[in-house]
C-alpha cells in the first residue's frame, strides 16, 4: 500500500477518475440509442486506467516489501525487482 500521504492521494485520485470512468460506461449505457463505439472506447480507458493502478501498487510493493530500501540489497537484487517491475508494466500495458 502507498507508504506516504503523497502516494496514497495520488493513488486517490486516480481511483477517483476510474470510478468517474465507470460511471460514464453506465451513462451510456443508459441512453436510449447509445454509441457502441463510444462504450468501447469509455471500457477500454477505464481498463487501461486500472491496470496502471495496479501497476503503480504492485511496484511500490515490490520497491518497499520485497527489497526495502533500508535492507541491505544488492545492485543484483535491486536490478532484478526493476526488471519484475518493468514486466509487469508491459504486461499491464
């Protein structure tokens, strides 16, 4: 989880716009005639915007659980959980 009060209202608000995402599937969907496309394009934002939330979690976790930063890691250890970061990023992606 955010380790600060600075990640934890970023984390916030992106949750914030996700749910304003979500929202707007449902508004559309709403509508008597609605736009396919448009559904689409609203899912698909909200999705991408919740894997990047899941991202930016996981590497905090992963930065702050798995190699601390006052453990005593070495470059190779803090290479490696950069490399495990940066796959879950394209994975997310």
């Amino acid at each position: 989880m955010p380790h600060t009060q600075h990640e934890r209202r970023k984390l916030l608000a992106r949750v914030t716009r996700i749910q304003g995402q979500i929202a707007g599937v449902a508004k559309l969907l709403e509508q008597e005639t609605h736009d396919c496309t448009a559904v689409l394009q609203t899912i698909a934002a909200a999705r991408g915007a919740l894997n990047a939330l899941m991202a930016e979690v996981m590497a905090g976790h992963i930065r702050e659980h798995v190699i601390p930063s006052d453990a005593k890691a070495t470059p190779e250890q803090t290479d490696a959980a950069e490399q495990v970061i940066d796959i879950i990023n394209s994975y997310l992606r």
